[in-house]
C-alpha cells in the first residue's frame, strides 16, 4: 500500500475501465485516462488517494474525501476499487486497514461513511467488518446498464479520545 502518485493514472483508468468496477461505483464506461492524469496530478486538498500494488503493477485504490462544509469537518467519505483479477484476495481488506488506521489515528475522523449498491454483497460483507453499519437505502440511487439500482448508505461511527 502507498499514496497514489500522478503516475498512477493509466493503473487507475484500467482499473475503472472494468465492468466490475465502473458498474459497482458511480463511475461511466470508459474512463478517461487524461481524466485521471488530472485528478491524481491535482488531487483536491484534504482527500487521501492510495494505490495496492503487487510487483509493480497497481491492483487497486482507494480514498478518502472530505466534505465542503466545514460542519462536516468531522467525517470522510470513502470510495475504493479493485482489479477483478485481484478480488476475493485480500486486496480490499488491505484498503481499508490503510484507510480506517488513517482516519482514526491521524486525521482523529469520527464518522466514515460510503455508499454501496445492494447487491454487493462482498463489499457490504468487507464494510461491516471494519465496523459499518447499513444506515438506510437508497431507492432507486443510480442508473446502471439501463435500471435503476438502489445503495446502501453505511457508517462507522468513532467516539474521539477523551482530551
């Protein structure tokens, strides 16, 4: 696990360019490699990008993203994908130790939250077992392959260390 860099970006659009990806996050077909050059190459200030990486290749990101309003300051959301090649591996769970040691222990996050399509079921499994809980449903949330599908909105929920 490390930081994404600007480099990155071909791994990140192959990664998104996947069925399993871009039709299990908010992503379109297609993804623009230029897109990503972009947003790796100026990453908005605050967020957290990471790359999983076996023998030079990236296998996977993830990343955590603060909110605009500073009411919000206390939570993240978090997004993440893995090659299809490298899922049911380990790889997600590596994220989101990476991800979850990070909020707690350095960034003092108290409310990490995602979104996830309901049938899922391996990535809600992988959540709840890192403390996320099914807070409400999404109803018809996004359009994917011509229907709408509906999303778990999940949460964990960290109380901050006494002062």
């Amino acid at each position: 696990m490390r930081r994404a860099e600007p480099g990155d970006y071909e791994a990140f659009a192959r990664i998104f360019s996947e069925r399993s990806a871009y039709s299990g996050t908010l992503q379109v077909p297609l993804p623009s490699r230029e897109a990503w050059r972009k947003r790796l190459a100026e990453p908005v200030d605050g967020d957290y990008i990471f790359a999983a990486e076996i023998d030079g290749k990236v296998i996977g990101n993830a990343g955590l993203h603060h909110h605009a309003s500073p009411r919000r300051a206390h939570a993240m959301h978090l997004g993440m994908a893995v090659h299809d090649d490298f899922q049911g591996k380990g790889v997600g769970t590596a994220l989101m130790k990476v991800l979850t040691e990070l909020a707690d222990g350095w960034l003092n996050v108290t409310r990490l939250e995602l979104t996830v399509f309901t049938d899922n079921k391996r990535a809600v499994a992988l959540y709840e077992k890192f403390g996320f809980v099914i807070e409400g449903t999404h109803r018809a949330y996004a359009l994917r392959d011509g229907r709408y599908v509906d999303a778990h909105c999940m949460a964990r929920l960290r109380s901050k260390p006494a002062a």
